[in-house]
C-alpha cells in the first residue's frame, strides 16, 4: 500500500481523545433531547422508566453516560487481565 493511504487509516490518539470527549459530552444531550445515530439505526428508544411515555432527564442522561464508560473501563479491564494471565 502506498505511504499516501496508510496516513489516511491511521489515527493517533490525540484525535481519539478528543472525538471520545466530545461523545461524552454531547451524548448525554442527544439523548435527552433528541436521538443518538445508534438509537436511530437500531430503533431504540431510551425512556424513562417511571414514565415510558418520556425521556430521560438530563441529569439521568449524564449518569447513563457515566455508568457505560465505567461498565466499559470494567470490562476492558478484566478482558485484559484474562489475556495476560
């Protein structure tokens, strides 16, 4: 493959820091008051679960938010610990 493309592929992870930022800043808002491009695709509807008929809060949206990048930074954890061993 030519040394062209191979820049195009490539991202460092100065970017990835910064696009992870803005998802887990803007998530939490799309979520609350509008639809994420996932929920769009899959057809999922986050509600509130004392009343299904409307959305989460933002506060709610935010602690969502926060609950998924732990669960995930859990998981990856002990993924990598199962590798290494």
């Amino acid at each position: 493959m030519p040394d062209e493309y191979s820049n195009a592929i490539s991202i460092d992870a100065e970017t990835f820091v910064v696009n992870r930022e803005w998802l887990d800043i803007n998530e939490p808002f799309l979520t609350a008051y509008s639809i994420t491009l996932g929920q769009l695709i899959t057809g999922i509807r986050v509600r509130n679960l004392t009343e299904p008929s409307s959305k989460i809060s933002l506060s709610t949206a935010y602690c969502r938010c926060l609950a998924k990048v732990l669960l995930g930074g859990l998981s990856f954890s002990m993924r990598s610990s199962q590798v290494i061993q």
